[in-house]
C-alpha cells in the first residue's frame, strides 16, 4: 500500500538519492546534473505559497516517488508546472497515480485551473504516464539545449483540473 504525504526537511536527502539515481541512468529528465538534499529543499522553499509538493511511501516508511506542482515563468498564473519522480525498478506498481491524485488536489485547492508537463521526446515512460492521467498534447519544443549541451524535442501535455 502506498503512502502520500507533504514532505518534510528530513526527506530531502532521500529525495535527492532518489532523483540522483534517475539523473545518472539519463534518459528520462531534463536535469542532467546530481542535486543534493539541499538543493530540494531550496526547491521547496521557493514559491512555497504556489507550490505543492508529495512524497509516496511504500510500507517500510521508504520514499519510493515524489511529485511537486509550481508556478512557472512560461506558463499563465491559472498554470502550474509539473515534475514526477519514481524510484528505479519502482514503475507501474501505482506509485505514479498516488501521488497524481494527491497533486491534483492540491493543484485545485491552490487555484490553479490546469497544470502542465513538459516532457522529453524520447521519455516514452513519462509520455505515456501523463497520457494515462489525461493529460493531452498542447505543445512541442524542438532541439531544446539541455545543461550537458544534449539536444532533445519536448513535448508539453495539459491537465485541465
């Protein structure tokens, strides 16, 4: 059974294990470069009144996703963006859904009207987990420079709440 709850200072390392883990395989995220526990709660911190954050837990207390909603400078203020998180090895058990269905209602409960994810073309995993949650195409994004100077497409997705 899995757990959804607002994360606290003391997740943040775990988090960042977490997110290192996805960064190093590559593939999946625009982050290209290790974060630090530090570094996610600065994340948190930041625009904290328009933002939501969730972690899911499996039944030992491990984090084994997190999701989080914020504003972004691209986006109108009825939007917010949208980044998820779930553990190597730990898709398709209903991890993604959890914390989707936790999201959502924070997204409603802050006011926003519809959320976005951008995603990386080749990101079938990601793409097809936003499609599953109703998430439709609006926008596409080509040759877009990540940090590490890779070039990839994306290709943005709407939720309307």
């Amino acid at each position: 059974m899995i757990k959804v709850r607002p994360p606290n200072s003391l997740d943040a390392p775990h988090m960042a294990q977490l997110l290192n883990e996805i960064i190093e395989i590559g593939g999946t995220t625009a982050l290209t470069r290790p974060v630090t526990g530090a570094d996610l709660l600065e994340w948190m911190e930041s625009n904290a009144e328009q933002s939501g954050w969730q972690v899911a837990l499996d039944e030992a207390e491990n984090i084994v996703g997190f999701q989080w909603i914020k504003p972004h400078p691209n986006l109108p203020p009825e939007a917010c963006d949208i980044a998820s998180f779930v553990q190597v090895g730990h898709t398709q058990l209903g991890i993604g859904s959890a914390l989707f269905n936790a999201t959502a209602a924070a997204a409603k409960s802050l006011g926003y009207v519809w959320i976005n994810a951008t995603i990386r073309a080749d990101n079938t995993g990601g793409l097809t987990y936003y499609q599953s949650r109703g998430f439709r195409d609006w926008h596409f994004d080509e040759a877009v420079p990540l940090a590490s100077g890779q070039v990839v497409d994306k290709i943005s997705k709407r939720y309307d709440i």
